[in-house]
C-alpha cells in the first residue's frame, strides 16, 4: 500500500521559531533562507548562523518580498524556503513495534488548515509519536499548517492514508485501543483508559466522525459539556483529550 506522497512544490517556513526548529532538524534540500533588510533582534542571528552551519544560502529581500511569498506579514523577516513537506510512511510505521508508536493521532478529514497546524501542535506537545490523515477531502500539511503547527511538524511525523478505516485495522491487529472523540460518545474521556497503547481519533469540524471509523473505533468517548455552547472546536477538543491522556500517564507512573 503506498502511502508517501511525492514533494512537488516549495514550501515556505515563516517566523523565527519555525524556522530554527525547521533549522534544527533534517535540513536536507532547504533551498535557502530568505532575510529582509530591515530585521534587526537576537533569534534573527541565531537562525542565521544556523543556516550558515547547514551551508543554506542567505538571501536578503525586501519586507514586502517576504510578505507577499507567504501571503501575510507575520513573518518576522524570515522565511525559510524548501520543498514540499514530506509525508512519512505508514508501511513503516507497521513495521515497527507497538510500544514505539503510540501514543498516535488519527485525523478524519480535518479540512481547516489553521485546525490541523494547531493539532499537530498539541500532538508534539503532548507527546503523540505521529499523526495520519487520509489522502482525500483533508487538509494536507501546507506553509500554512507549518506556520501554525510552529515547528511541531520537524518533529512529529505526519502519515498520508489512502483508506483510512483499513489503516485503523491494521492499528487495531497490532494491538492498539483505537478511541473516537464524539460528542454523543456513551462516556466522558475522563472515564476511558488512555494509558494502553492508543491511537485517539479526532472527526472532521462539521460532520465529526464518519460512520466508518465510528465503527472501526473501540471506543467512543465524549467530553463532557457545563456551559451553554454546544461543542468545541476540532483543535481545542483534541488538546483537551491529549491532555487528559497525558495526565492519566503521569499519574500511572
């Protein structure tokens, strides 16, 4: 089953802290690190002593070159242009032993860019080993994403899936507790274990989970409401699961 998909166009990394964790990580075919003229404060010399290190080429640009490459002005004179993300493999990640890796995230169909940079930004705080999503209607891991996600996504791997209920099968056959977030889940996530070897689903903003994966989880669960808003959105009810399954691990421990 293939599931990496191919780079094809460039990438653009904007602001200081992507672009040093971007800078820490495998900096293979960075293209060059795009600098405006007028950027003068301390972590802009160390993202370029660091791309010195790398023999990434510096090019100094206008403020509004930068601007107008990565569509808005909160670059702080720094962008770090690449190829396209690159998706890591799932056949790969089956090939590895459950204990190395879970915790992991499962999206269905988050189609919101700034959702997904900030999901995967709670998945690398809280310590999820990867991330997949499915191929179709999903957001991809754009310069968008990497902007939100603020360099989570050099460290926390994202996986591409063509056929997302036979991905959390085959999740399943390696022993892992497959747990859908859902609103009418029959009990709160406070209730369900999250200490065993875990793969948390997360559904689309509008439609949450298909009913696909719905069947193909464990385990339903809910968070539960006090006020008088409905729901959550998808990224704040992923971090407030991820949360809770760290601190039910901590206290484990």
């Amino acid at each position: 089953m293939k599931t990496t998909a191919q780079p094809v166009e460039s990438v653009f990394i904007s602001g200081t802290h992507a672009v040093w964790e971007a800078l820490q990580g495998n900096s293979a075919g960075q293209e060059e690190l795009l600098v405006a003229r007028q950027a003068q404060h301390a972590k802009l010399h160390q993202n370029l002593e660091q791309a010195k290190k790398k023999g990434i080429p510096i090019r100094y640009v206008s403020k509004e070159t930068l601007t107008s490459l990565v569509g808005h002005d909160q670059h702080q004179g720094l962008v770090l242009r690449g190829p396209a993300y690159e998706y890591a493999s799932f056949d790969a990640l089956l090939a590895q032993e459950k204990a190395q890796i879970e915790p992991l995230l499962v999206l269905d169909c988050i189609q919101d860019p700034q959702n997904l940079g900030a999901i995967l930004r709670s998945a690398c705080f809280f310590g999820a080993r990867s991330v997949i999503i499915p191929k179709d209607r999903a957001a991809p891991v754009t310069s968008a994403v990497i902007k939100v996600a603020a360099g989570a996504t050099s460290h926390t791997p994202v996986m591409q899936v063509t056929n997302l209920a036979r991905s959390l099968e085959q999740l399943k056959e390696m022993g892992l507790w497959i747990v859908g977030l859902d609103p009418q889940g029959p009990q709160s996530i406070y209730q369900v274990d999250l200490c065993v070897p875990l793969g948390l689903v997360v559904g689309n903003e509008e439609k949450g989970l298909r009913p696909l994966t719905r069947h193909n989880c464990d385990a339903l669960a809910n968070i539960p409401r006090v006020g008088l808003i409905p729901s959550l959105n998808a990224a704040t009810a992923c971090a407030i699961a991820l949360a809770e399954m760290q601190r039910q691990r901590m206290v484990k421990i």
